[in-house]
C-alpha cells in the first residue's frame, strides 16, 4: 500500500471527503497542501518513537590499525539506545561508548582504557581510540522512511502519492488526524492518545528498543536506563 490511502484515510474523517491526488494538488487545494506539508512531520516523529526493526541496519567500518576517524552512512540517523561496536575478529570485548567529550580526551591522551578501546561520535564521525586494527561493525537507525515504489529507492521524505512507508501506515493516519487539528485550534481530544498507543502498540510488537528521556519520570517497558557513573570511573 501507498502513502495515498493513508492521507485518504485521513481526509475522510477531518473533511469527510476522499480526495485523489494530494501532491501535486492545484494550488488551490490547501488543505491537500496541509496534509503534504503534515504527513513527514509525522513521519519523523513516527521515526524518533522506537529503534525499528525496519530501519535497523549494519555499518562497517574497513580499518587499518592508523585511521581514528570514520564517516557515518549517509543515511545515518542516530545509533540504537542499545549499541556496541564490536571488532569482527573478536567474540568477547566490543569498543565502549563515551558520551561525554571530556572523558573521551581524558582517556585517549592517557592510552589507559577498556580492551579494545572506546568511541564517540561529534562533527558527524566516529571517532576511535586508539585505531582499530581490524574490521568493525555497528548497528544504526536509518532516517530513510520511504520507498519510491517506481525505482525502489529509499529517501528520507515523501514527495509523492505512491510513495511507501516502511512502518505502519495507520500510524500516518493517526498522526495526521492529530498534528491537522492541533494546528488548526480544534478539538483533538483523544486523538494524540490514539497516535501515541498505537505507536507504543507496534513497538511491542516490533521488539525494537524504545527511546528513553531523561526528563520522564516515567519507567517504560523495553526501555534501559544509562549507566549513572562516568564511563572508566572507579
């Protein structure tokens, strides 16, 4: 199915009519334009909720014992709340994680670390230390969501009505029933309940891990907590 039956879907219960065409509408048409406009937002929010089984993938990384800085995939959107590094030559120890700068400078100007090192990402890299010596994968969540059904291309925004999502397509209805009349100062009473326990729904069911924030006081299943000490403090 197409993206088009998600956003008709949508229509007939904002506007009570099933429109045929919304890219590409006259420009006359504002509210086709709205739902244009709306329904990558949603998207993108749809993306955020969860590490997705189907926009899960595998990175590898070719090393030659000296390079320390790697690009991420261009498609890149951001690594699994659970995710190591993990040289393929090695079936024990996996390269940690340093979220903090700071620690990162510390222990790589010391050469004193975890065996087989660690790793953090700014300026859009990977960053390593000390180099690794031998081939390295990781997992990653993709941002592109969508599918041109002519070419099969995957792309990080919808641009047409026969356009696919790699998701759940009700989760769009959903979304787009809810974000359309925030925007438009109605009711919508229930209809962000609706959008967010159908995300947590399929997520369950995905088994994908689920993003954790750290403003909620709320502890959620399939969620993991980060480690609360320094990353090789005592």
């Amino acid at each position: 199915m197409t993206i088009l039956t998600a956003m008709q879907s949508a229509a007939i219960r904002l506007m009570g009519r099933r429109p045929d065409t919304f890219f590409g509408a006259p420009a006359g048409r504002g509210f086709e334009l709205e739902i244009t406009d709306l329904i990558n937002e949603v998207a993108k929010d749809i993306l955020k909720s969860n590490d997705w089984q189907g926009l899960t993938k595998f990175a590898t990384i070719t090393a030659d014992g000296t390079e320390t800085v790697f690009d991420l995939p261009s498609d890149y959107d951001r690594m699994l709340v659970v995710s190591d590094i993990t040289e393929n030559q090695g079936w024990f120890w996996g390269y940690q994680r340093v979220t903090d700068l700071n620690d990162f400078a510390y222990w790589a100007g010391r050469g004193f670390m975890p065996n087989p090192g660690l790793w953090t990402i700014y300026g859009d890299q990977l960053h390593f230390t000390p180099a690794p010596s031998t081939n390295a994968q990781y997992p990653y969540v993709s941002k592109n969501y969508a599918r041109d059904t002519s070419t099969l291309a995957l792309k990080d925004s919808f641009t047409a009505d026969t356009d696919e999502f790699l998701l759940p397509e009700r989760l769009l209805t959903l979304g787009l029933v809810w974000r359309w009349r925030e925007n438009k100062k109605l009711d919508w009473t229930g209809d962000q309940e609706a959008f967010a326990k159908a995300i947590s729904e399929y997520a369950v069911k995905d088994k994908g891990s689920r993003t954790y924030r750290r403003t909620s006081n709320r502890w959620l299943p399939g969620t993991y907590a980060a480690w609360p000490w320094t990353l090789g403090g005592v």
